[in-house]
C-alpha cells in the first residue's frame, strides 16, 4: 500500500472483518485497551466498533496527554501567566482544560495574562527572540512523541544563549503507565477493568520502539499489537490480538511496521536522554501517582527550567467531584456513565479534560454521536 485511502478500503474492510468474525471464538469474551486516544478517535470515527463481533470490546486507556494532566500542573500554568506576568506558549488543546474552580488559560488570558498559542516548540523559540524584555515560558506537555522537540528547543536556546526563555516540562511515559494500568486493583484483584491485549501506541512507538513493551508483555502476560492509525490497520492490531488470546500467547507484534522499528528513533532517545531525566513519581490525573513515569530536566539545562526559574505557590486543587474524568481514563467507565456527559459538559462548555481535548473520549463519544441510541425499527418506519 502506498496511499492512505488504501488503508480505509471498504472491501477490505469487509475482508477482515469477515476473518474476525470467523476467528473470534463465540464462548470468549474479548476486551483491548486501545491505549492511544488516536485509536479512539479512528474507531469511532469509521465505526471500527460496529464491524466487530458482539464478543470483542474496546477499552479506552489513558493514551492522552491533555487528558492525564493534573490539575494541580495546570494550575502551576495558570499561575505562571498571571502571578509570574510571563509569556506562556502552549498548544491549543490546553487553552480550555479547566483547572481548580474551573480556572484556564483561555480565562487567564481573558482576564489579561499573555498566553499563546504555539504550533511547536520553535515558535516558543522565535517569541523568545523578539520580546528580549519578557521571559517566554513554553508548556511542555505530552508522552515520547513531544520530548524530542522540547529537547530540542531546550538545548537551541542554550547554544544562543537565550536567557528568557524556559520550558515548564510536564512530559510523561508510556509504558509507565500501562505497568501501572496493569497493576491496578481493578484489573489484578477486583477485576473491574478486564483486559486481554493492547493496541500499542502508534506516534510513540516510532520513537521507542517496540522493545519497551516487551517486559508487561511477559510480567503480566498479555499481547501487545502496535497499531497504526488508519481503519484498516485497527482491524488487522485486532485480528492479531485475536489469534493471540486464542493461542494463549502474549507478544509485542508490530502491525504498524511502515512507521515502527524495534530500536525506534536512537537519535531522538538520545536526544531525550541528554536533557531529561526520571522523575521519581508523578502525578496523573485518574491514574494517581505513577513512580518513574515522566521526565524531568537535567541540572545541566537548569538555567532553562521554568519550575526552578520561577517559584510557584503550593495548591489546594481539586477535581470537579462529579466529573468521571479520572474512572474514564482507568477504562472503569464509558464517557456515556457520567452524569454530566451531554448536559452541561459540552465541547462548547467542558467540564472535564477529556472533553476538551481532540483525543478524549468523552470528546470522541460527543462527536460520532456514540451516546445516542439508535431508534426502534417500528419507530423508524
């Protein structure tokens, strides 16, 4: 295949999904946790979920970076802006994230603070330039596939010798938190959450490779497909999970091999492994915290650390109590299950994170109209 319109083949389609249905055994119960709200979005998107058997069902994970934030980062944002008076660049999905009391940076910018939005990390860069009087603060957010550009701007502005500019990291790790998913009382004790295989992480995997998710393959025995984007390349990530559970295997099997390499990207690991380090812990929102789940950067680049540059206060914050946000980003509970879901968290007023970022899924349920009910045939008629 050399056009992306091959990978939604409708023919094709029907072919694999024909081989699932032949395959899946009716007397299991299949359930994958598409990790990468890329893959969320793709299912629902060109209905994947409807050209599967009853018996096999998709879990949505934590694969998304907007989402996992806590709030207690984002109020440090927040404060940032107003309180620091800087210039804070950040992508676009963060603007609406609503943090303590439903505090933002679109409302922080509202109320005058210098927030902008930025298309990568060489934005920050010029902004930094041409405002020599202001100090440039950019929201590094974001798992594996984001570091290298931060990485990247962090040592540009050393090597010029920019001064005013800094980066807030918040970077996080993939196969951190699949571990921890893994490790959870919901799925280990209490059973709640029940997964069988994973879709890998496609945009990440091209950076680390597959190795990385070689040890959960065999600690918790359960088969990883890396998965491309595309309908197409679901589908066939979910007929090798499939022939996986039915063959009681447990493997790191790469369906996204035009992209992902085993080693992944070695120049941009190192790259990361020069500027960043390991956290201890971290906090994510709906997984608690996660030890040795995101970076942090290098004491020999500490003169370009916002968090060191800047003293920020220590916050009360909290969640919006009836937001399932956090349960959502577990696999506990469908977006569908919260009670605020369609009523008053839109995308035009979100409540939650998961609905205002582009790979939420309360975000993907709202705009492939997942949560309405099909009607009564009689009533059609």
């Amino acid at each position: 295949m050399k056009y992306v319109d091959e990978y939604r083949d409708q023919e094709l389609a029907k072919t694999i999904a024909g081989a699932i249905a032949t395959e899946a055994d009716p007397e299991v119960s299949y359930h994958f946790m598409e990790f990468c709200g890329g893959h969320t979005h793709a299912i629902f998107r060109y209905g994947v979920q409807d050209l599967m058997p009853q018996n096999v069902h998709f879990v949505h994970g934590p694969g998304c970076p907007v989402c996992v934030l806590p709030v207690s980062r984002l109020d440090d944002a927040v404060e940032l802006a107003e309180r620091h008076g800087v210039i804070l660049c950040t992508y676009g999905d963060m603007m609406r994230v609503p943090g303590t009391k439903q505090r933002s940076l679109i409302r922080a910018k509202a109320y005058g603070a210098d927030v902008r939005v930025v298309y990568s990390t060489l934005d920050g860069l010029k902004i930094a330039r041409e405002n020599p009087e202001r100090q440039v603060v950019f929201f590094a957010i974001g798992f594996e596939t984001t570091t290298p550009p931060t990485a990247v701007a962090i040592k540009t502005a050393q090597a010029e010798g920019l001064e005013n500019f800094s980066a807030f990291c918040n970077h996080v790790l993939t196969p951190a938190a699949i571990s921890h998913i893994l490790e959870s009382p919901q799925v280990r004790e209490l059973g709640i959450v029940k997964i069988d295989g994973f879709l890998g992480p496609s945009h990440v995997s091209s950076v680390i490779g597959s190795q990385p998710y070689e040890f959960f393959a065999e600690e918790f025995q359960k088969p990883v497909v890396i998965a491309g984007f595309e309908p197409l390349d679901v589908m066939q990530s979910v007929l090798m999970l499939i022939r996986q559970v039915n063959e009681s295997r447990h493997e790191v099997e790469n369906e996204y091999t035009r992209v992902v390499t085993e080693e992944g990207n070695l120049k941009a690991q190192a790259l990361v492994s020069e500027v960043f380090e390991l956290r201890k812990t971290f906090d994510w929102r709906g997984l608690g915290s996660v030890p040795y789940s995101a970076l942090r950067i290098r004491n020999a680049y500490a003169d370009f650390d916002a968090e060191k540059r800047f003293e920020l206060s220590v916050k009360a914050s909290r969640e919006v109590k009836s937001c399932e946000c956090p349960s959502i980003l577990r696999g506990v509970k469908k977006p569908t299950e919260c009670k605020l879901f369609g009523t008053v968290c839109t995308p035009q007023n979100p409540i939650g994170s998961c609905m205002v970022s582009s790979e939420g899924a309360c975000a993907a349920y709202w705009t492939y109209g997942r949560f309405r009910q099909p009607k009564p045939l009689e009533a059609a008629e």
